[in-house]
C-alpha cells in the first residue's frame, strides 16, 4: 500500500500554518504600546530581587521567553528590505593599532571591535566583554579585530576585564584564555567559577548596584539592565546580566552591556551624576516584535543616553557580527541618519572605526 502524501507531508504543513497565523499576530506589535509599556513600570522594582529558584529575571517587567517557534518565525518570515548603501555600510578598520597603541600617551579610548574596548583611565586599563574570535559561536566577522589577544598582551600586561553577561558575543572562551592569567576579572553573578575555568583565577562576582572600592578613590558599579543569559552549557537565566560604571578621579564610564530601553538609564542618571562616556548598544533591533525587550533601536539608545545624563554616546555592538535581521553595519548608519534628522549635536556622538584611538582629555 501506497502511504498518504497527505499524510507524510501534514507535519510539515501543520508547522507552516501554526507560524503563519504567529506571524500576523506579531504585526501588531505597536511601538506606541511598548512604550506605555515601559512607561508603567516602577523605578523601585529596579532595586527588588530578581532571582528566584536559582532563576534570573527583570522584576520590573516580565519577559516571555522565545521560543524555538518564535526563532523560526524571524528567520522563515522576518524579510526586511535593505538598500545597497545600508547592506554595504561598515566602520573603517585602521591599520597597524598595536604600533600606534604602543605609541600613545595620555588616557584613551580604542575600540577593538562588536563591544570590546580597551579603555585607559587614570594610568589602569580596562577591557569589555573581549572577543577576538573569528565567529560568536556561530555568526562570522564581518571586520576583523583590531588588535589580537597576543599583540594586546605585549603592551598591556593585566589588564582589568569587565564581563556584561555569558552571550557568546560577550564571554568568549578562547579570547579569555588568551589573555593574561592575571588579569583581574569582574562578572555578574552566576558565572564566577565558569570563568574561572578561563584561565582566570582573579574574579569578583557582583550583584546588581553592589559597588567595589578599588582604591586611589575608583570605584566600579555593577548596574541592571533589561536582557537575559543562556549558553549550550548554562540553562537560561541562570547567570546574571549587567552593565557596569566605573568612577574614578578622573572620569566616570557607563558600559552598558546589552539591553533593551528601560527606566533603569533614568535610575542611574540620578543616582550617579556626572557620567562622561555611556558605551551603548546598537545591535540586532529588527525586527522589532522580537527584539524589543532585549535590544534598543536607535531612538532609544539616544533617549537612554540622555536619561543617563552623559557627555558623550559612544556606539557598541555594530559593524562586526550579523546578529539581528538588519546587516552588521546598518546601527551605525542609522545612528548618523538619526543625528541628522533631529538636529542633534553630533559632536557628542563618537562613532568610532575599528582601530581608533580616542583620547580622553585631561579632566578640567
């Protein structure tokens, strides 16, 4: 007996119906909404518990979790059009930065690529989130880093190491191993004695508006943020996700790690005035049903930086790895269309190509 071709095929055709039906329940996403959204929520929840049954979570909004359907929507109905300018847009890549970094004096600013940056404040180094790799597990570069874990340890012996969350885009494996044993390294909490798998003996793990005194009057601040954590051998949400601020003598940097909007950038402009550079996320947006909760499209990365009081935006995340539906390096320019079309003072807005070198001026 021949089988039913209905038959043989009926599962497949059942999938196809159920995330069709998926799909134009989630064009009604309305920004409108989520933004009243977020504007119901409570500053006071930023400050409540927000781990239960060895569980992570955002105690001033609830997320759903996505699932395997919800993947499988983005990718099989998510086609967003891009024009060639926007599918072709990337940061420059300046050449020779291990000669050019050996070279600079003064405190500075070097942006390695994705959201590690080598930051030098008050004579220490700090590095975010470091990722030399070739690939975040599974999306490819883009453009290549600008300095290798060996040329940067040829310069900079020890460097502090700030970890935002264990995504493999931000808490690299091999990158870890490759730098210095050293090293001292600060992480959210859950992922202490992961990381020190890594090679990394030094590790602090901090919760949520814990503060370290580092001494010489720094100080490093682990913040909220609105995301989530999972790896193939970490259950989700079971570490912790954060941004951080550190406030020394001289200046004071905001990382902000991965997030979507909430009032937590409000929270923290209050509670710590005066913040010089906010390092932002502008990365994997679109499409928006799926990633609002999470990431921040421009609009309001610029409004988080404005409630976060600071100096100066600088964009993370965009130009090295496809992670959303839009190309790599599309944030960046959408960020410099945004600046243009509200007239904003682009001066306060440092865009950086990979390689570069931003000096930070001596404080007034």
């Amino acid at each position: 007996m021949k089988p039913n071709r209905f038959l043989l095929f009926a599962p497949a055709l059942a999938l196809l119906f159920i995330l069709s039906c998926a799909s134009k329940d989630k064009e009604s996403f309305s920004e409108a909404a989520w933004r009243e959204a977020v504007a119901s929520t409570r500053p006071g929840d930023l400050y409540a518990p927000h781990k239960k049954d060895g569980i992570f979570f955002t105690p001033w909004m609830k997320m759903k979790d996505k699932s395997v359907l919800d993947v499988l929507e983005w990718k099989l109905f998510s086609r967003p059009g891009y024009t060639p300018e926007e599918r072709g847009f990337l940061p420059e890549v300046i050449p020779d930065t291990a000669q050019r970094l050996a070279r600079t004096r003064g405190d500075f600013i070097l942006w390695i690529g994705h959201n590690s940056f080598l930051v030098r404040v008050g004579g220490q180094y700090w590095l975010t989130d470091p990722i030399f790799s070739k690939r975040a597990l599974l999306p490819a570069r883009v453009t290549p880093p600008a300095i290798t874990a060996a040329e940067l340890a040829t310069i900079v012996k020890a460097p502090n190491i700030l970890i935002s969350h264990n995504h493999y885009d931000h808490l690299d494996r091999s990158s870890m191993e490759e730098l210095p044993e050293t090293s001292r390294v600060f992480v959210p909490l859950g992922l202490k004695d992961y990381v020190r798998k890594m090679n990394k003996p030094l590790i602090e793990e901090m919760d949520w508006w814990e503060e370290a005194d580092l001494g010489k009057g720094v100080r490093l601040v682990c913040l909220p943020t609105q995301h989530w954590s999972m790896r193939m051998n970490q259950a989700r949400n079971k570490s912790l996700w954060a941004a951080w601020l550190l406030i020394t003598p001289e200046h004071t940097l905001y990382f902000g790690g991965d997030s979507g909007y909430f009032k937590g950038f409000a929270e923290v402009g209050k509670k710590y005035p005066g913040i010089d550079y906010a390092f932002m996320a502008t990365t994997a947006y679109h499409p928006r049903w799926f990633m609002h909760h999470q990431h921040m499209n421009i609009p309001e990365a610029v409004q988080g930086f404005k409630e976060l009081g600071a100096g100066y935006f600088i964009p993370t995340q965009w130009g090295t790895f496809p992670l959303g539906s839009e190309p790599a390096g599309f944030p960046g320019l959408d960020l410099q269309r945004y600046i243009r079309s509200r007239n904003l003072d682009s001066s306060r807005y440092k865009i950086m190509d990979i390689g570069e070198i931003l000096e930070i001026p001596p404080a007034a």
